[in-house]
C-alpha cells in the first residue's frame, strides 16, 4: 500500500470518530458501537465534545453506524461501515470502507416526525439525493452540507459545499486545515470565513518583512483585489525550516454570496506553511 493511500486509508477509518465528537448537543447519549455484526440494525452513537476548528455547523439529532462487512483490501479486523448523520430537516449518509475511503454518499429528506432508525433503515425508499463520493460529510448549516475531501494536501484541504434539496455544488475551494472555518447565515444567506490559500506556484520570491515588491506580485498572481489591505507576512523562517519543500501561503477571507468575486480579504497577517 503506498504512503498516499494509507493516508485514505487511516482518514476513512477514523471518520466515525470524528462524526462521534461532532455530535454534541445531540438529544440523548447512548451506547457507541462496538463488536456489531455485518446486518445489525443501526445503532446510535454517542455524542462526545465538537470536532476540530470547525464552526457553525449544526450538531446531528442522531448518529447511527451500521456494519456492512469486512473490508476484503484491509485487515480482518476492518470493518465497512455505513453512517448516518439525522438533522433537523435531512439524514446524510456515507460508507467508509478501506479501498475506496468514501462511496455511497446521500441525502435524505426528513419529513416532521420522521425517526432516526426509519430514515437510516436500509429498506428505506424514499426520495434521496446522490453526492460526490470523494468528498467527506461533515457537517449541515442551513440547507448546505459541507464536506472536505478524503485527504489533505500539505497544511490545505479541499472543501466544497453543496445544495442539500438538489444535491448540487454550489461552492468549492482549499483552506488552512489548522485554521477555524466559521459559518453564519446572513441577510444574504450562507456566510463562511476561513483561511483560503494564495496561488503561489511560481514560488518566485518569499515574502520577508518589508518585502513589498514580492508580496505585490504573489497578491496580483492569486488575484486578490487591489484595494484589499492584506498585511506582507514573513515567510523565511518557514522556507528556511525545508528548502525543498513548497511554500503555502493562507489569508484570511470572509465569503458572501458562495462567489469569490464577493470575497472580502481581512487584515489579519497570512499564515506561511511548508508542504513536502
């Protein structure tokens, strides 16, 4: 197995743990799965304390795993699992497995009343929605899911939101992983601030402080407005740390109306991260 693959791998096994943590607030606590044979029912899973820098996102009514089988590409202790994630108006579901890290991923519309189990059940047969199946789900705000890709890609990773009634993409980018990603429904509807990477491919120059005249031209390259007052960082402590490795550089933008032409870039100084 390659190192990029057993990356997947270990990314598509831990996402019932984070799906776990992100569940706080959730209405009650039950027994985690564990040891469940391939056909058990769904069984709820217990909240525990929100995941990573993520902000904004609703927390599930309900977590439910269900053991498909073995994993025939992984050891014999992996399992296939299928989740289900139960919000207030939709159900997400995703199988996490060890070959492909992410398949199956779809969207349920949860009618008034409707329990977890029932939306969740494998004999359901209602309206549902098919997603990208690279992409993660992680969480719901509004009408919108968002989902990251399965893997990073040095200190970014790729994120995309998508319409939870068509099932469409209606935004996508890349952001600092180390960073907060915040959501808010505005009077514009959805609202997201985060920290998006600056196109630095040609790694010409490193910006340094009071190195205007490099910082300029990474500013025009990434096609960040002229009027945006984007403090130079300085990034040869980074550069410095890995010579070989390529330079990242993340500013801090606020997202209105799920188009970068309406992005609005903060004064907060850049981040600088090195990549293999």
């Amino acid at each position: 197995m390659t190192a990029e693959r057993a990356s997947t791998v270990q990314r598509g096994r831990s996402t019932a743990a984070r799906l776990v943590r992100m569940a706080a607030g959730a209405a009650a606590a039950a027994a985690l799965v564990l040891g469940a044979r391939a056909g058990e029912p769904g069984r709820p899973v217990a909240p525990g304390s929100p995941a990573g820098p993520r902000q904004g996102l609703a927390a599930p009514e309900a977590v439910l795993e269900r053991v498909l089988g073995k994993d025939p590409h992984c050891r014999p202790e992996v399992s296939i699992i299928r989740t289900c994630q139960v919000f207030a108006a939709h159900a997400v579901l995703a199988t996490h497995d060890c070959d492909m890290g992410m398949r199956d991923v779809e969207v349920r519309p949860r009618a008034k009343g409707t329990a977890p189990a029932a939306l969740c059940a494998p004999a359901y047969s209602g309206r549902a929605v098919r997603l990208d199946e690279n992409f993660e789900p992680i969480g719901v705000v509004g009408h919108h899911l968002y989902a990251e890709w399965v893997d990073t890609f040095g200190a970014l990773i790729a994120f995309r939101i998508d319409d939870l009634e068509s099932g469409k993409r209606v935004f996508e980018d890349a952001r600092r992983e180390a960073s907060a990603i915040a959501f808010q429904i505005g009077a514009r509807g959805l609202e997201i601030d985060y920290w998006r990477p600056l196109d630095n491919a040609a790694e010409d120059c490193t910006p340094g402080a009071g190195d205007l005249e490099c910082w300029a031209r990474i500013l025009a390259r990434a096609g960040v407005p002229p009027d945006a007052r984007v403090p130079p960082p300085d990034c040869r402590a980074a550069r410095t740390s890995d010579p070989q490795a390529s330079l990242q550089i993340s500013a801090h933008v606020h997202l209105q109306r799920m188009s970068l032409s309406a992005a609005r870039y903060l004064a907060d100084v850049p981040a600088c991260d090195v990549a293999p």
